[in-house]
C-alpha cells in the first residue's frame, strides 16, 4: 500500500502550507545548527590541540588534530546508525529533538576540556548527536512536504547547512578580533567558540517539541500493527535484495564524499593557516599579532569556502532535477577530484581564497545530492534508517581519512625534509594524493538506479 502520491511536473515551494512551512524550517534549523557546530570544530581544532598539548610541534598538533576528527566522525557513524533506526520505530520528530539536544550540550561540554582525552570524549558525544539529524531531518522533511516540493526542499535544507558554517566563520573572525584587542585572552578563543556554538542550537530543543510526526508514518505505524511489518530493521534493510542493493551502493557514494570532504577539503584551515603565516611573516608582522590574524584569515577563508558551497549545493538541486541523479553525480564527482588537487598544488598567496569558493563549490555541492536521492532509495518504513546507514555508516571508513592525511603527511614530511623541502610541500602532497577518493563514487553512480520524476518507494 503506498501512502505517498505519484510525483507533480509544477513543483513549487510556495505550494506549501504554514505548518509544511514550520516542519521545513525545524528540519533545516536543525541540520544549520548541527553543521555550525561542526564547523566550529574544524576552525578551533587546531587551537584547541595547541592548548590541550602544550609544547607539541605543528606537525603533532596535525596528527592529533587527525585523530579527534576520526573521533568524532566515528561518533557520528555510530550516533547515524542508532538513532536513524529509532526515527523510523519512534518518529523521526521526536528522535530529532533529541539529537538536537546531544550535540548541543556536548559542544558546550568540549570548552571545558582539560586534556587530549576528555576533549576526544566530547567531541565523540557530539557526534552521536550530530550522526543522527542528517537521515532524521531527510526524512522528516520527504515524509511532511508533498512530493512535488520534496527534491527543491532537500536541496535547500542542505544549502542552508552552509549558512551554519558561514556563521562559524564569522564567529571565528570576532574571537580572533577580540584576541587581538585584548578583550580575551590568548589561546582561549576555541573555549568561547564551542560555548557559542551550543547556545542556538539548545534554544532549537524548545521550538521542535511543536513538531508532530508525518501522517503517512502515523498510518503507516497503525497498519504495521496488523500486517506484521518491522519499522527501522536492519534485518528488514538487508533481507530485501532490492533495499540492501541500494544502501551498499549508497553507502559507497558517501563514503566518497565524506572522505573528500573530512579527509581533504575541511583541513584547508591547515593549509591558508600556514600560507598566511608565512606571508604575514614576510612582510614583518610582529609574532605576537600573527596568531591573531591568522585566525582572522582562516575565518575569512570559512567564509569564503562555504559561500561556494551554498552556490554548489544550489546548484547541484537544479542539475539533479533537470537532468537526473546519476547525471548530476557523474559531473559532481569529476569536478570535484580536479578542482581538490589544483587547490592544494597551487594555492600559494592570500590572494588565492577565491580558489576555496571553487573547491567548496564542487565538494559540498554533492551533499544536496545526498540529502535529495538517499531518501528516495528506502520505502517509508526504512526511510530514515536507510539514508543514516548510508551517510553514516560510511564515517567508520571515512574515519580513516583524517587519520591517513596525519600518517601520511607525518612520511612525506620525513622525506621532505631529507630533500630540502618544507613540510607545507608535504601536506599538499598528501592532500592530493587522496583526492583521487573522488573518482571511486563513480562506480557506485554506475550501478544505482535513476530516480528523477518517480514516486518513493513504498
């Protein structure tokens, strides 16, 4: 029985009602707060390791800087996997709150860190917040909007992640500013950027207890009752060869672009930080004040990155809805392994940040894809477990990206320096190395099916 129509050809997001209107933002305020947090993450890692591992080299502060991000991204996949299976056994709203609410304490909780350790833990917790609004606000949104409006909607909510980092950007550029007037004190400004970052994101808790579940998952809750039929299985997922196709081969484009992403591009903080270090050094900046504007520069460059982004995300909705899924993916993918290498072989000067908009663009813009085509893979009843196996499971192994960056950078770096050369030379080599992961989403393009202009499957 199919509780979802067939899909309209005059798709319109002024067709929605207020309450259609009230579940798109919560759904959306959720994921923006989740990916501002994250990204207050990334710009204040490098910092906060600085401070947590007094008198470590930069070199170390990177490999450590590898392993919380593993952490965390490890938290995730395990917080996705969980609490993507309670969406479609309790609701997805109300499991959304919840997970709202996780990652906003321990985001708190991580400025209070007093060592490597409890730092790891934090950032840990916070991921099994963070792991499960992806699939719960996917499906949260394609269960509540019609059909019509469903790829133009999950395309935005992505897009609008990108106002969260946009916002972590700017956050990072006030706490450099206040560093620098002396307002606070140096090597603190990571503990207020993680404060800052749980305060919008608990007041979000208060406003989602409005949120009701979807009708169609009501309905379909009460005739599973008399047919037998198990919400949020995995034994359902993978005994089905058609729904366990779907989630392997979805999982394999993930992982392509959550290593692509984890792994290589939200570690250009590291390497703008260490060109703009050396060019605010030769032109005969005082050392106390390059910190300062070090930091400045690197939220400048979040800024600029995650305006790309928001442009690609848009972008990439408009491709997927005018010439396919596949079609989009294939173009995505490609764009992305060429403009990753260039960006860190030939990102030299601070006059080349208009080259982090381009990667930002092309990388980010393929999570639109994500959050439009997983949910249109799973029926209603594994919806949410489905497209949080994908995008989450995928982090166990995407993991292993920023651990492989800190391994190999840590060899090429002990080369470098036995040739002449500076460990910068070795960073990029590495990053480009692993920008060929891009390449290999192509293969799952290949065998997923094509999903443009059909209803989801029930």
């Amino acid at each position: 029985m199919s509780f979802i129509p067939a899909v309209s050809t005059k798709p319109s997001l002024r067709d929605l009602n207020g309450y259609q209107w009230f579940v798109f933002a919560m759904a959306s305020l959720a994921w923006l707060f989740d990916c501002l947090d994250q990204q207050l993450f990334i710009l204040a890692r490098n910092d906060a390791l600085k401070s947590l591992l007094p008198g470590a080299d930069p070199t170390t502060v990177k490999l450590y800087g590898g392993y919380a991000t593993s952490i965390f991204l490890a938290g995730w996949a395990t917080g996705g996997l969980f609490f993507g299976s309670i969406g479609d056994r309790v609701g997805r709203a109300k499991t959304l709150t919840i997970t709202v609410l996780i990652y906003s304490l321990c985001t708190g909780l991580s400025a209070f860190s007093t060592g490597w350790l409890d730092f790891a833990a934090y950032r840990f917790l916070t991921g099994l917040g963070v792991g499960g609004v992806f699939g719960l606000a996917v499906a949260l949104i394609a269960d509540s909007l019609p059909p019509a409006n469903r790829p133009g909607a999950l395309g935005l909510l992505q897009a609008l992640s990108a106002v969260g980092n946009v916002t972590a950007g700017l956050i990072s550029m006030l706490m450099a500013s206040l560093t620098a007037s002396g307002t606070i004190a140096p090597g603190t400004s990571w503990k207020y950027m993680f404060l800052i970052g749980a305060v919008p994101a608990f007041l979000c808790v208060f406003i989602q207890m409005r949120l009701k579940e979807p009708a169609n998952w009501i309905a379909a809750k009460a005739a599973a009752k008399e047919t037998g039929v198990r919400f949020g299985s995995y034994l359902e997922l993978f005994g089905d060869s058609r729904w366990r196709t779907n989630a392997l081969l979805g999982m394999l484009l993930c992982i392509t672009g959550v290593v692509g992403l984890w792994g290589i591009g939200f570690f250009s903080p590291e390497l703008v930080g260490d060109v703009i270090t050396k060019s605010l050094r030769e032109k005969g900046i005082p050392e106390d004040q390059i910190a300062s504007q070090k930091g400045y520069w690197i939220g400048i460059n979040s800024i600029i990155q995650n305006l790309g982004a928001f442009f690609g995300m848009i972008g990439f909705s408009w491709v997927a809805q005018k010439i396919g899924r596949k079609g989009a993916f294939t173009i995505g993918f490609i764009a992305a392994f060429f403009v990753t290498f260039g960006y860190f072989r030939m990102f030299q000067t601070m006059n080349d940040l208009w080259m982090s908009a381009l990667m930002g663009f092309f990388q980010l813009g393929l999570f639109a894809g994500f959050a439009i085509y997983l949910p249109e893979l799973f029926p209603l009843r594994l919806r949410s477990t489905g497209t949080s196996f994908c995008y989450n499971l995928g982090r166990f192994i995407a993991a292993s990206g920023p651990f492989t960056l800190g391994m190999l950078q840590q060899y090429l770096a002990q080369g470098a320096r036995e040739r002449g050369a500076s460990e910068l030379d070795a960073f990029r080599d590495a990053c480009c190395a692993m920008s060929t992961v891009f390449l290999l989403g192509l293969v799952a393009v290949f065998f997923l099916p094509e999903t443009k202009g059909k209803p989801l499957p029930e």
